[in-house]
C-alpha cells in the first residue's frame, strides 16, 4: 500500500513539472484580414540548441503573424532547419557582414519587393553596430517598408553628446539618422521602424535619445508608448525590467492603427511557458516579442457599432481649418461630443451638457493643430458614435 503511494505521488510530481500550462496556441495574434509585424530579439538563437528550434516553431505557428523582424540570430544552420520545418514560412538573413538580423515572413501573404541594408560603411559603425535591414513588401495593394534594428546595448543613463564611444549617445545618432533616411528616401510612404532599440522611451529630454523623434509628433508615433507608460508587467526585457523592443510607424499609418482590429501588444510567452519566466529565460530569450496588428479594411472599428438616431455627420470633410459636426438625438440625456487624435488622444470638447432630443450642430477650428486623422466621438444615454475626419492644410 506505501509503495502505491509512492507511486502515485511520483506520478503527480512528474505530471506537474511537465505541465504545458497554457497552450502556446492561445498566444494567436494574427488574423486572415490584417497585417502583422512582430519584433522579437531571440537572443542569440538558438540559446538551447534543438530546445530553443523546438520551441520558437511552436511559438511562430501559434502567433500566426505575417513578418517577424527578429534579431540575434547566432545559427544560420539551425534557423534554416527551422525555418524548413515551418510550413507556412520563408527566412531571410543575408547580410554584407553578418548582423544577427532576420526576417521570418509569409510569402502568401505579403509580397517582398526587395531587401537590403542602410548605413552599411565603416563610418556608420558607432551608430549601428548591425547596419539597419530594410524590406519593401506590398500586403495586397498596400506598400509598406520595414526596417529592422538592432542597437548598441547598456550605457550609464547619461546622454554626453559628441563622446562617439558613450553608449546612448550612439544610440541617439542612430536614431537621428534613421529619421533622417526615412524623410529623405521615404516621404509620403508607410514605413514601421523596429527593433531592440536598447533604451527606453520615457526618459527625461536631457538623456532622452528619441527626443528627436517623440518630438515630432506630427509625422511620428511609437506604437508602443502606451505600453512603456504602463505597468512592467507589459514590458519586453522582464530581466532588467525595462521596455527596450520598439515599434515606431509614420503618419500615413496613424489612422490605420486606430482602424477596426489594429491593435499592438507584448506578447507574454512566458505565461503560457511550462515553467514561466525562468523557463522562457532559460531556454528560448531574455526578449519578450512585441507585435502589431493593422487593419487595412475601410471600416473603423467604431463605425461597428453606430446607434440608430444619432447620424453624427461633418461638413466638409476633409476640411481646413473648420468643419462643421451634425447630430441628432432621438431622447434627452447627458451629451459629450469630443475631438480625439490619432493616439486615443482628446484635443477638444465641444458639447458636455444635458440636450433635449433634436438636432445638433457644433463647429470645430482646428487652426492650432496639425494635418491628419481626427475622431469626433458622440456619447449620450449610454451609446456611442465616432466619426473619422481629415484636417489637410
């Protein structure tokens, strides 16, 4: 009888340890309709041998995401072993001296025009210890250009500007030179920058070295700034912990991050790891991967749920600098009638009282704010329209 219980206690120990928890299937973040990019430092693929292969298919197959941008990839040999056992998949990592950057993508489902590295020569070196890979790919009939990154690592925190061997300063460089390609080779076009950028986002002005980019807030937007504004249980690098996977888009994808399904997230593989962080630490990276979803489909995902009566209109559109916003009301209640930006963002309010049912009509001046996308987002007795509208000066 004690020997049974032995038995049956080893049993539950060993069932235990070897417990899936969630399944990485739960991880899917891709979708028929959209695109998808993710950013992934995988350091130094693979980390555990056949272990790491073993597990990042698993991981690839269930995100189920269009183009993974990837970074440190250390086995050429293994990551084509990989790449031959992922059905859906094609990868890319030539480079004109090996940079540890990749790209992991689905031909059916996005068309590569062409691939190729910036700031390739010996004098960019300090900037960009791996030269930045671009890749031109269409998804249906829309062109988009992504350039994958990886940055110099660790620093003091301290941005001494001119010192080319302090570590944020390089990193400063580089992104001035990334801006700077994009609005000299890439105006008008959709392009999402990427990578382990290797600092984080919120820091002061001073020791900031995206400054230059976070301060143009009409032609750039980092993604994830939400995601590093919040809590640390979201972040990429749990290690340290800090939030250092970037994804950065242009103004020509602004609205579309706001359309329908679009949506960017750090997935938390550990979570659905048996043995959690320690477990994903110790056998595939140190990076969490961080993703977006774009929803290139005309339909806002607000227009989804439009009440009947409030046929919340504006004339003319696109407009500049005003425009005039009509509603109608079919009962009394509580109205707010707000102006939002590109990033979820409230510039004004033009109506926050108690209205009677009727019509409506409020205007709006726009002189102060730059060209773009805007939302005009009516509530009253519970429900909710929003109205997509375009300043062009």
């Amino acid at each position: 009888m004690r020997q049974s219980r032995i038995l049956v206690l080893l049993l539950v120990v060993f069932a235990a340890t070897q417990s899936p928890g969630q399944t990485f299937e739960e991880l899917e973040f891709g979708t028929d309709t959209t695109f998808e990019v993710a950013t992934w430092n995988i350091e130094w693929f693979p980390k555990d041998g056949q272990t790491t292969v073993d597990y990042v298919s698993q991981i690839i197959e269930a995100l189920d995401v269009d183009l993974i941008a990837m970074q440190e990839l250390d086995d050429t040999d293994m990551f084509d072993q990989m790449i031959a056992g992922l059905e859906d998949y094609v990868g890319y990592y030539e480079s004109g001296w090996f940079a540890g950057l990749a790209y992991i993508y689905k031909p059916d489902a996005i068309t590569i025009n062409d691939i190729y590295e910036i700031y390739t020569t010996e004098e960019y070196w300090g900037a960009f210890p791996r030269s930045p890979m671009v890749m031109d790919l269409n998804f249906g009939d829309e062109n988009i250009f992504v350039i994958n990154n990886h940055y110099k690592c660790c620093g003091d925190g301290i941005l001494d500007h001119g010192n080319d061997s302090d570590e944020e300063y390089r990193r400063y460089v580089a992104n001035e030179l990334l801006k700077q390609y994009v609005d000299v080779n890439l105006p008008g076009a959709k392009v999402i920058v990427l990578g382990d950028l290797n600092d984080i986002l919120t820091d002061a002005a001073a020791n900031n070295v995206f400054q230059m980019i976070l301060g143009d807030t009409e032609n750039y937007l980092f993604a994830d700034l939400e995601i590093e504004q919040g809590g640390s249980s979201n972040w990429s690098y749990p290690t340290w912990p800090s939030h250092l996977d970037h994804i950065l888009i242009t103004n020509e994808l602004f609205g579309i991050l706001e359309n329908g399904s679009s949506a960017i997230s750090t997935i938390k593989v550990d979570e659905h790891f048996p043995g959690g962080w320690p477990a994903y630490d110790g056998h595939v990276s140190d990076h969490r991967p961080v993703a977006m979803r774009l929803d290139f489909s005309p339909l806002s995902a607000v227009d989804a749920f439009v009440p009947e009566g409030f046929d919340l209109s504006s004339h003319p559109n696109p407009f500049n600098p005003k425009t005039a916003i009509s509603y109608e009301l079919l009962d009394d209640g509580f109205v707010n009638l707000s102006i939002y930006n590109s990033r979820g963002q409230v510039v004004d309010v033009l109506v926050s009282t108690d209205l009677t049912g009727g019509q409506y009509r409020a205007e709006w001046d726009a002189s102060g704010l730059p060209s773009g996308p805007y939302f005009a987002r009516l509530t009253a007795n519970g429900l909710a329209e929003t109205h997509k509208i375009m300043l062009i000066k």
